[in-house]
C-alpha cells in the first residue's frame, strides 16, 4: 500500500526529523547537505536520507520513501505513520459527541459552533490556572489567550461525530552540547493540567461530590474552566462528551495520566455537578481578594523592559505592603508588559502602586494572584 501525494504534502519535514529522534534514530549531516538517519546495528543498519530543507526539489519523494521505510518497520498503515508524524508536534485533544446530534454524518453548524467557542475557552482557561494560581479570574491572561489562538482545529472524524484540536508543543530534540530543556513548555503543562482536571472531575461526578473539583483546582480546573465544561456539555441536544488526549511522545508521557487518557461525561447531573464546583471555587476567590498598596522594591523581567514589543507574558514585581492582618510583607506579582513598564517608573521615582487581586500564602514570598486594577499612586 502505498501513500497518496495529498498525504505525503500533510507530513511536515521537521515533524518527521523530530519523529526519528525521538524513536532513537541517530542523525548524520553528509558533504552534500543532505541527512542521514540510521537505526540499529552498524551491520545491519536501515537509513533514511532527508534534505536539510522542504524547500529541496526531491523534498516530497524523500518523505515519501521514508513513510514507506516507517511503515514496513513498524508495521503500521501509512495512514497511521503519517498521523503519528504530525502528532509528534502536537498534544491532541479529541472530542467525540453522540449520536443523537448526528445526521448523516453531520450536525448543526450551531452546535459545531458552539463546541469549538467553548473549546477554545476551555484550553485559555486551563493555560491561565496553569500560569495562576487562582481559583477564577475576571480576565484571562494575555499568555493563555495567545496560548488558545495557536491550537489549531484539526481533521473531523466519523464514528461518533468528533473534532481534534491540536495543542502545538515546540520541540524537546536535545542537539549536541545544547542544555536540555528545564520544564516542559506551557503549551504541554496546560494540556497535561486538563488531562489532570477531566479526572477529578470524573471521579467528582462518579461520586457526585462537587467538593473533590474545589479540593483539586491548585493541580486541575479553575471556576472557568469548569463553566467551560459544563456548558461543553450542555451544547444543544448532547447532553454528554467524550474527551480523549494523545500525548506527544517527544516531551515524556505524564505518568498520572498516561499516554492516552479517555473522559467520558455522561452522568445526568455532570454539568450540574461542576457548576456547583464552579460556584464555590469563585466564592473561595472572593475571600481571598485583596488591594495592597505600597512601593515596588524588587524588579524581574528575563526580557528587555525598555523596549515594550520584546516583552512576552508576564514580569514580577515585590511589592512592600503594611497589611492590617500580616504587618509588613512582601508580595510577589506578575504584571502584564504595559503595567510593568509602569512599574519600572514607579520604582524610579518611589512612587505608590495599588493593585487588587487574590493574596496567596506565602512560599518564599507572599504572591497577589490575577492582579487587576493597577493603579499609579
């Protein structure tokens, strides 16, 4: 069997090289800039030789030969190679509704519509627990709505109807004499975070104990998160979800989880049950708000804070507070590019700042969660 060219053009080069890596092919750069990958003994050997470039005219035939290669030594269709090739680039998360809201193969563009805006609310708010330590937010952080807009809506599948949204993760191939990389990206802790949360939120509605979801939140879904699920699952006439998650192979396969864990949502109060969470999740939120007001001592930017476009995410500022409750404490906070360039001035010219926000206990510092309204004094 032989793979189509419409096929072989869905395979990208690098994901491919990435692929042999991180199957344990060893990698050669030959005189004539092509590359040479090798598996196995040096006397038996199986190669595959790539271009350096997708620009290079044999780039397709190249690919083509090694998908033949991939599938004769794995024993796999081409069709399940080529997957596993754009995958490695990938976390995946699938979602599959029920049969009740197919018809021939199709549902309503509404409720397509519906399951992809809440999907992607879903993901933004599982970046934002994962870069906050809060249990809501009233506006989601600018990283994690990059985060969602980079996920890409993938190929539809039959069955029960299902979409894929794939969750990009940059690359974990460690070149020679280069640092490995310290943590994995957000892009695989936000999806991992998920993973974690859909299997409390099981247990959760197995048990019918919207509690365990409050216990859990630090580690799982946030408020939002669980708004975003449930009305997921109230998308018109489905009443339920399955929700699977493949794992790049090339940044580990969480162990809590495992490769490919499946989610089903089926119990009747299951939206009930996680808006119940959401509820009290928001009413732990708002006993912990608080405005602090004080000088900034401590300024921390990785990034160049006179120029405001090379700044990316978020910075961290220690702000001195005389608190009622605590006395004299200091508070770490991470401001979004605008606000820290304020900042900066502000500790020039000693100035006051205010910023409200969710006042965590402290660690090695106290922090100030989803800080908004910040204020020059």
């Amino acid at each position: 069997m032989t793979s189509e060219p419409d096929d072989i053009e869905r395979v990208p080069l690098g994901s491919l090289k990435r692929y042999l890596a991180t199957a344990g092919w060893r990698r050669d750069t030959l005189r004539s800039g092509l590359e040479l990958y090798s598996l196995g003994p040096a006397s038996d050997e199986i190669e595959i030789v790539l271009p350096g470039t997708s620009r290079a005219r044999d780039a397709l035939v190249r690919i083509a030969q090694a998908v033949h290669t991939l599938t004769a030594l794995e024993g796999r269709d081409p069709a399940e190679i080529i997957a596993a090739i754009r995958a490695i680039s990938y976390d995946l998360i699938k979602s599959r509704l029920p049969d009740s809201v197919i018809r021939h193969d199709t549902i309503k563009l509404g409720t397509a519509e519906e399951f992809i805006r809440r999907m992607a609310r879903l993901l933004a708010a599982s970046a934002h627990a994962e870069l906050h330590a809060s249990a809501y937010f009233t506006r989601v952080d600018g990283v994690a709505q990059r985060y969602a807009d980079e996920c890409r809506f993938g190929h539809t599948f039959r069955g029960s109807f299902g979409f894929t949204v794939e969750s990009p993760v940059g690359p974990n191939t460690i070149e020679p004499g280069a640092a490995a990389p310290e943590a994995p990206p957000l892009e695989r802790r936000t999806v991992h975070r998920l993973a974690r949360g859909l299997r409390v939120i099981e247990g959760a509605i197995a048990r019918e104990d919207p509690s365990e979801i409050v216990r859990g939140y630090e580690a799982g879904l946030n408020a939002n998160a669980c708004d975003e699920l449930a009305a997921l699952v109230e998308v018109p006439h489905a009443g339920e979800v399955m929700i699977e998650i493949v794992f790049s192979r090339e940044w580990g396969i969480p162990e809590d989880v495992g490769q490919a864990p499946v989610f089903e949502i089926r119990h009747a109060r299951s939206a009930e049950i996680m808006r119940e969470a959401a509820k009290a999740l928001r009413h732990s939120d708002e006993e912990r708000r608080r405005t602090i007001v004080g000088k900034i001592r401590t300024l921390h930017s990785m990034e160049n804070p006179s120029d405001l476009f090379s700044i990316s995410g978020t910075q961290d500022v220690i702000v001195e507070w005389d608190s009622d409750e605590h006395g004299m404490i200091r508070v770490r906070v991470s401001l979004p590019p605008e606000e820290y360039l304020q900042a900066v001035d502000a500790h020039k010219t000693g100035r006051m700042v205010s910023i409200h926000g969710e006042l965590k206990p402290p660690g090695r510092f106290w922090r100030l969660e989803n800080p908004r309204d910040f204020t020059l004094l």
